[in-house]
C-alpha cells in the first residue's frame, strides 16, 4: 500500500502547478483547435502536425509517421534518469458534427454526419500535453535528470495505432506511463481494466464470373441476358446475414462483448447486367479474454469461406488491430490518485452553467439550478469507482469494454487517470440526453477546461514523483514483475499480437474530409440545404 506521506505538494508539484495555471488559456486554445479539425481514424493530418510543432518548440525530438503511421508521431525529451511517458489522441468519430450550440447543429458548413468529437479526444490529447510540458518545466527547474516520452496515437476509435507502436518496439525502455481519458467521473482505474478489440477487413472479389455456368448448353449467348454470376456484393450480404445468423452461436451471451461491421467498399456503381467485382466489410469485436474474441474470428472466417463457397468469389482477410487486455498496477493507481486529491474536484464556471441549462430548456425541460452531475465535480474513491463498475459484470469477468491503452499496461507500470467530462444532470431516471449535448459541451471551453486541467496537474504530479522517488518506481516495477511471470518477456507476459513489420491499414478506405472545388467536404455527398438526401418516403 503507498504511503500517503509520500505524496505531498512538494515545491516541483507547486512549480508544475503554476506553470499550468499560467498556460492554462493557452492550452485552452490549442484544445479548441484540435477540436474544430475534428478528423476521422488515420486522417488527422492537421492534428497531428500541431502536435509535432509544439512538441519541436518545447524542445522535444519528434519523429513524425512513426511506425509508418502517417498521423502518429514519437517524442522524446532529456537525458538519463528514469524513462516516463504519456500519449496523445485526437482522432474524431464520423457522424458526430456538432457546432459549440446549445441545440443540435453540425460545426458550420459541414455535412451534418461529418466527423466530430465524443469523447473528447480533443482534450484527452491536450490534457496529456499539459502534464508532461509541467513536468519538464519543473525537471528543469530542479535539474533532476528524467526521460519523457510522449506518443501520438491516431485511430484510438478502432483500437488502431498503440498495438502497432507495441509491435515495432516504440513502447519498450520505459518505467512507467501515466496516461489518461476523459470520463464521467474524476478517479483512475484500478483492477477492473479494458479488455480486448480485434478488428478486421474480409475483402470479396469475384475475379472469373465467366466460370459461374456452362455456355455451352445455352443454344445462343447474350452476354447481357445471360445468368449473371452472384458478385462481391453478393458474397458480402451473405457474409453479413450469415455472421446475424451464427452470432448467438459464438459464445454465450454473459459478459459484455460485442460484435459490429461496417461496410468500406460495395462493388461498382454503374448499373449494368455485370457482376460487381470488389466489396469489403469491416468486423470489429469487444470482449473481456483473448479466447472470446479469437473465438470470434474464427467463426467470420469460416462465415466468409461459406460466402466464397456460394458466390464463386475469393475472399481474404486483413487485420485491423489486435489488442491485449489490460494489465492493473495497483502501485501507480494509488499514486496517480494521492496526486488528485492534492489539487481537488474540478468545478464547472458560471458561463458552463448557463450554456447546460440553455440545452435543457432547448430539450424542454425545466432548466437546474446544477444541471450538471454530481460526480462531476467530486472526486470518487477509485475503491467506490471499481465496486460500481464490477456491479454490472459477472463475476468471473476481469475486464470490461475496449481502448487500445492496454498495449502500455504490457511494457511498463502503467495507471488510467479520469477526469470529469461534462455531464448533464438527468431529469428523472432513466433519461437519456441526445448525444450531440455532449459533444456540444465538450467544445466549450468553460465546461472543458476543469477537467482537462485537473488532468494536467495529477499527470504531472505524479510523472514528478516517479522521476524523484526510486522507492515509488520499484513498488510499481515490483507488482509489474509479479503480474507478468517476470516483466516483459516473463511467464505470464503477453508479448504484442500483432507482427513486428505489420502494415498499418492506412490505404483502406476510412471516411475522411476531401478537398473538391467547393472547399474541404465531408466524403458523403452533401444533401441540398433542407431538402434532405432525396424525397421522403
């Protein structure tokens, strides 16, 4: 158990303070820039770039298109000493354009299921920014000799760049990470941690349709009357209602995993009596042990070999990701939360106040003196937090919904922070608020920025005192050690899952803004003002 006397506001804790407080309106802007770039998995090429160029002027080496990931970037900074990092996300999610307004609006001139952020990962990113930045700027106050790392991590939506980062050895030589998400409450995760995403693409080709039957018994052959043969489309319904079908039969329906697709190509667009000859579905699966979602995939790919079979196309597979599940360290969860509770809740300003009751009277309901929640502004005991969380689960489930982080738990002590993402209060229970309230508040800087700073401050509190007390690396090493069978290569250490050259799925076809004559476009055609995307059935 840590010590509480160990965890104190110390003067590098103070200085680290003061330096975000008197950057805090700068961070401020950067968060709103991610924010309005809103770009899509593997897309965020302006996201990415504002990274790279603040991370070079705060004195950090920068290798951009790290992994050969074109959006993600590895930083480093210092000399010696222990090797401590953190990472950012800044990926934004298709379908979820929301302008700062307290009533539904997509961002001005832009599609309305144009990409815009949930989580956010806007100020996930930034927070992250902040601790590490307060850090340094106290290591270097103090010259005490550290090494921070700090990663820029792309496509988080679909699990994407962290196993690949893992894979090629990016997160390997560190001793510890502290890395965080915004969430509903301000607290860390402690036993109960993410479980695995596997994600892939099942490509259908139908390259000999001449093959499909024999001409010689036709007494003539047209080709545009002739049977034409089941094409890729064809081949992808049946993978898909196939896979509806066989869903209940791949593992029994306790624990929380799930199954989605998505469709990324669908054949040609011309109408004609020929058969379409490319279509790919994406599979991505959630689930709390490695042996369901590989359990999973085994049933797609006997799924996609039954559509080959009747279709007469050629399939082939293409991994996404591959996860691991997380691995705890109760050491750095006590850590990381002893540091948050040196500075306090965060509280929501009066301008914040203003803009959630604004949204609740758009929705009709009686606006709240708080409209916002009350874990929003406590901090919950991470023991209250796990015990909440482990009541929705059955028992023999260790691990709980999905997010790439886990890869760090696998190479060093690491600890999930949270902090409060603004929360709108419920009415009554059982209300849900419609999702683009809280995509709307996560770009208002008046309800953002508390958490966000919060964050700033308990991440880099906490990076300060893995650099300047040896006992508190050796206690979080030491469980680290017993988890894995040994640490990194032990008998209990899961080693990456994905292949070291692993090429990131970058050239698939992921929605993303386009430049036309018109300007920047969202990739769906944009629906005449008020008319729709055609006449209304």
């Amino acid at each position: 158990m840590l010590d509480a006397a160990e965890v104190r506001l110390d003067a590098r804790k103070s200085f680290a303070a003061d330096w975000i407080a008197r950057n805090a309106a700068r961070f401020s802007a950067f968060n709103a820039e991610i924010w309005n770039y809103a770009e899509p998995a593997w897309r965020e090429y302006r996201s990415a770039a504002a990274y790279g160029a603040l991370l070079r002027a705060e004195g950090f080496a920068v290798e951009a298109g790290s992994g050969g990931m074109p959006t993600a970037f590895a930083a480093e900074w210092g000399k010696g000493g222990p090797v401590l990092g953190s990472y950012a996300e800044y990926d934004a999610v298709p379908g979820n354009s929301q302008a700062v307004a307290p009533y539904r609006a997509p961002r001005p001139g832009l599609h309305p299921w144009a990409a815009g952020h949930t989580d956010p990962h806007s100020s996930l990113g930034t927070a992250a920014l902040i601790g590490v930045l307060a850090a340094k700027a106290a290591l270097e106050d103090s010259g005490l000799p550290v090494t921070l790392r700090f990663m820029g991590e792309p496509a988080e939506k679909m699990c994407g760049s962290k196993p690949v980062h893992a894979a090629k050895g990016y997160l390997d030589g560190a001793d510890a990470y502290v890395v965080y998400h915004p969430h509903r409450a301000n607290t860390v995760a402690s036993a109960t941690q993410c479980g695995a995403y596997w994600s892939a693409v099942f490509t259908f080709e139908c390259l000999e349709p001449e093959r499909w039957i024999d001409k010689s018994l036709l007494p003539i052959s047209i080709s545009h009357a002739d049977a034409r043969c089941p094409g890729a489309i064809d081949a992808l319904c049946l993978m898909y209602t196939t896979t509806k079908y066989t869903k209940e039969a791949m593992f029994p329906h306790t624990g929380t995993w799930t199954l989605n697709e998505f469709v990324l190509a669908a054949g040609d667009a011309t109408s004609d009596n020929l058969p379409p000859r490319f279509a790919q579905i994406q599979y991505a699966a959630r689930a709390p042990a490695l042996a369901i979602v590989a359990r999973i995939f085994d049933v797609l790919e006997s799924n996609a070999r039954a559509a080959v079979a009747a279709s007469g196309c050629q399939a082939s597979r293409r991994w996404v990701t591959k996860t691991r599940v997380g691995l705890p360290n109760q050491a750095m969860s006590d850590l990381a939360f002893a540091n948050m509770r040196l500075f306090g809740p965060p509280e929501f300003p009066p301008a914040a106040r203003d803009f959630a009751r604004r949204i609740q009277e758009g929705l009709g309901l009686t606006p709240m003196e708080n409209p916002f929640a009350p874990e929003n502004e406590t901090l919950t005991e991470p023991a209250e937090y796990e015990a909440t969380l482990r009541r929705a689960l059955p028992p023999w489930q260790s691990h709980f919904t999905s997010d790439d982080y886990v890869e760090y738990t696998w190479h060093a002590p690491t600890v999930r922070v949270f902090t409060m993402r603004p929360t709108l209060r419920a009415p009554e229970p059982g209300y849900a608020y419609p999702a683009w309230a809280a995509n709307a508040l996560g770009g208002l800087p008046a309800a953002i920025d508390p958490g966000m700073l919060l964050a700033g401050k308990t991440i880099a509190a906490t990076l300060l005192d893995l650099a300047a007390n040896p006992a508190l690396r050796e206690a979080a090493k030491a469980e680290f050690t017993e988890r894995t069978g040994g640490g990194v290569g032990g008998a209990r250490w899961v080693a990456p899952l994905l292949p070291r050259d692993f090429a990131p799925p970058v050239d698939l076809r992921w929605p993303e803004y386009v430049r036309t004559e018109r300007g920047e476009e969202w990739w769906l055609p944009t629906p005449a003002e008020g008319s729709g995307a055609g006449d209304p059935l």
